[in-house]
C-alpha cells in the first residue's frame, strides 16, 4: 500500500477524506493498520472549533488494529498483533539521555515533549493506517474484540478518575453528566465500591446508568436536585461529584452537590472557559478541584477482559471512514460511533 485514506480535519467543521502516502516510521515506531477508530468528546470538540490545536489534522485516538511493520529496533513478533496504543508520545515512547522534569518524576503523561496522538501534532486514528511509538502499544487479548478494543482508552481515563479522587467503599459519587465517559465511570466507581448516583437530563442515559452501577438516578431538570442528592446522602452531600458535562453550570452545581472537604473530579476536556465560579464557597467548604486525563491501560484491559462490564450495547452506530463528518456531527446525540476504517 503506497497511499491510505485519512480524514484529514482542515478547519473546524471541515473534513476532507483523501489519500496520503504511507507514513515513514522511525526505528522505534510501528505501523498499525486501523481497524476500528471511536469518537470521543475530545474529537467533537475539536472538531466544533472549541478545543483549538494546530490544524490540519488528523483526529482519532481510541482504536484498534493491527501491527503490519515496524522499525528496526522492534521485535519483528509484533507484526500480526491485534493492538491498541497510549496516546501520549513522550520521553518514555522515544526514549531519550535527557528526559524532561515532568518524565523525570515519573509524570510522563504531562510530557514537556510529548505530542498527543489525534490531538496535539500527531495524526490520529481516523485512518486506514497510524504510525505510533512501540513503546506504546499494548496487545488485544483473546477475548477482547476488535470493537470492544476501541472502549480502552476511554476506561483508562474513567479508571484514571479515581486514581486521583480516591474514594472508601460505601462512599457516594455522584455522576453528573452520564453521557459516552460518564457511564463508563458509573460502572468503574461501582466496581470499586462506591454507592453511584447518576445525574442527566435524558431519561435514555438515566435508564442505561442504572444498568452500569448507579444505585440512584436524579433527572437533571429536577428543581429539587440539590435536595435530593442531599437526602440521598443523609444531609451532607456527595464525598466525590464527577463533573462530566463540560458546562458552567454543570461545574457550579457539581461544587453544590458535594460535601465540605469532599471533591469535585473534572473530567470534560472541551475546551470552553468556565466562568462565574464560587471560589467562596471552594474555600469556606474547602473542597478539593481535582482535573483528570489519560489512564492506566493495563488497567482497563484488565477491567475489559474480566468482563466486568459489556460495552458491546453502548455502541450506537458503525460508520465507514467516508462518512466521519457525518458521523461527527451527530455523536454529541449518541453513546458510542465508532468509525469502520478498513
């Protein structure tokens, strides 16, 4: 193959499917070929003109497929392996004498040097094929599928949640927000013990949270929410809120669901200012804001594989490569596209 297509997103709102020539891996790089590429909030945000990086691009960085060449300091065995990759390309992925401060203390996904697959100048998924640093993939076992892969990247950062905002068991989290991230935390903080109360406005997601580990579910345009989520937590509100809304008011309701000393978990990377914040009642309450990225992939191919959760129903629709911007535009209305790209 001396050219592959690629939905190379030129301006915001504008994609244009073309062809490219096969990208020349470096000695330590593999190439993947894409079998399935998922659209997250990140994409449509980028996508919208929200979340501003350098353009052109290439989106796409939750994915699957399989390594068919890689560079003379891999293991020729990896060829043929079904894989997915961390997005972060960093010190660690090209290994380096000197690596920055932020890999020097073990930090690596806040890389000074690093470039974020589909993200921050590195071509992402939406794409027939994607070079990525070996150091980077991680091999599909057995009982994974080549769709269920696509879900990895997105419970690591579900995972990576609650690695920063640590919780007891019998805590209540409440999930504000329960869209494409939000149910695959209301399944993580359940597994973890947590008593989860799912917030949203669409009655769909309410249903589905409560398949995916949430003990009670509140409708978002209640105007005795605040109320309630604090009966439901005898009077003193939830020990940890995950914001995933992405919205001013989501933030601010969130600092008014949550118990003082408790902590709010951001976990939207959309890209729009939040303004007319109560850094007052942050304060008097002294609640902790805690933001939250990319997760441990070990982790959650662990989750996957243990079958602890089926993320088979929360595909809502396969679209061919040919037909992203049309699947991007509808996805803020759906749970999980994935885009078929081979």
């Amino acid at each position: 193959m001396k050219f592959y297509k690629a939905a190379n997103l030129t301006e915001p709102k504008k994609i244009i499917v073309e062809k490219f020539k096969k990208p020349k891996i470096k000695s330590d790089e593999v190439l993947i070929k894409v079998y399935y590429a998922g659209i997250c909030g990140t994409d449509i945000s980028i996508y919208n003109g929200d979340y501003k990086v350098s353009l052109p691009l290439i989106l796409g960085h939750e994915f699957t497929g399989k390594v068919i060449e890689v560079g003379k300091d891999v293991e020729s065995e990896l060829i043929g392996k079904r894989v997915t990759a961390e997005i972060n390309n960093t010190c660690l992925s090209y290994p380096k004498k000197t690596k920055c401060p932020a890999c020097k203390k073990g930090f690596y996904t806040h890389c000074f040097e690093r470039t974020v697959l589909g993200i921050i100048n590195a071509d992402g998924t939406f794409a027939q094929l994607v070079k990525v640093p070996a150091k980077n993939i991680f091999i599909l076992p057995a009982d994974i599928s080549n769709k269920e892969g696509v879900f990895i990247e997105p419970i690591a950062a579900a995972i990576q949640t609650f690695e920063l905002s640590k919780f007891k068991i019998g805590d209540k989290v409440v999930v504000l927000g329960v869209g494409r991230l939000g149910t695959l935390i209301c399944s993580i903080a359940n597994s973890l013990g947590a008593d989860v109360i799912a917030i949203s406005r669409s009655k769909e997601k309410l249903k589905r949270a409560k398949i995916y580990g949430a003990s009670e579910v509140i409708d978002g345009n209640d105007t005795k929410l605040i109320s309630k989520v604090k009966e439901l937590t005898g009077g003193f509100g939830a020990d940890v809120v995950v914001e995933s809304t992405g919205s001013e008011k989501g933030f601010n309701l969130s600092v008014n669901l949550v118990r003082p000393r408790g902590t709010v978990a951001l976990k939207s990377t959309h890209g729009i200012s939040i303004n007319n914040v109560d850094q007052t009642k942050i304060a008097v309450d002294e609640i902790k804001i805690q933001g939250s990225r990319c997760g441990p992939f070990s982790k959650a191919i662990d989750f996957l594989s243990s079958k602890k959760i089926d993320v088979k129903p929360l595909i809502s629709e396969i679209f061919p490569l040919e037909q992203i911007e049309e699947a991007l535009k509808i996805a803020p209305t759906k749970t999980k596209i994935l885009i078929r790209c081979n």
